[in-house]
C-alpha cells in the first residue's frame, strides 16, 4: 500500500492498522448521469476500535476520548468518501482521512507552562487605578 512508510507517534504501524480496515463500496448519490446507476465508486471505511490489535488500551482510550463525537455507540469509526469517479481514488483518500484522523487522536498536548505577571504590568495597574480614582475624586463637589 501506499501508506507503507507512513509511521504514528507512539510507535505505532500505519500498515498494521490499515489491515484492520474494513471498506465497502457502495452507489454513489445525486447527480451523475447514466452512470452514477451502474458503478459503485463511493468508498465506506469502517474501524471497529474496541477489536483492533494494533492499538494498546491506552492509545483506545485517547482516540475514544478525541474522536467521540465521531464514534458510534459500539466504538465504530464510519467514513465515508465520494469525491472521485474512481473507486480505488476514493479508497486511497478515505485512507488517508482515516491515518490523519487517528493521528489527531493519539497526539498528546503540551502541558501548559503557567507563567508569573511581571512586575512591571502589575505596577502599571495600580498606577493607572489610582489615576482613574483621583479623576473621579475630582469630579466631586467639594466639601466645606
């Protein structure tokens, strides 16, 4: 396959995971002709992610947490692709969706660094506080 050399963080295979792969062509819908009626070129990708071997339980868990909105109920991943005329364009593109996706998946974010308010901002601050309150202190009747 084309994805071969492909590689995902957490030294994962592209190669192993594609083989788990399951896809189903199916007739293409709208327009299109004469054609659209005989050939079969739309591409249908499904990943059951709870029987796939290629990814540990901790790298499921990630991808289930990521990608829920996209997950059915029985952890299916279902993409779907129709695009091109061509099946085996469209399976190649689907593929491709599917690595990009599951690397999305697996990618760990970077832990936020807190940093502290310089001295200068918070000087700045009380000065431009203090300022704002003797104008409104001088807006003021005086008193007698």
């Amino acid at each position: 396959m084309i994805y071969l050399n492909l590689r995902i963080n957490l030294n994962m295979e592209a190669e192993r995971i594609i083989s788990e792969l399951n896809f189903k062509a199916v007739r293409s819908s709208g327009a299109g002709g004469q054609n659209v009626n005989k050939v079969s070129s739309k591409v249908v990708l499904t990943f059951d992610l709870n029987a796939s071997q290629a990814l540990n339980e901790e790298e499921k868990a990630m991808i289930a947490a990521k990608l829920a909105t996209k997950l059915t109920s029985e952890n299916l991943l279902i993409l779907n692709c129709d695009e091109d005329r061509s099946q085996l364009k469209n399976k190649v593109i689907v593929t491709k969706r599917f690595l990009e996706l599951i690397k999305k998946g697996l990618k760990v974010p970077k832990a936020r660094k807190a940093t502290k308010v310089p001295k200068a901002v918070v000087e700045k601050r009380l000065k431009d506080k203090s300022t704002l309150s003797e104008i409104k202190e001088s807006r003021k009747k005086p008193k007698l």
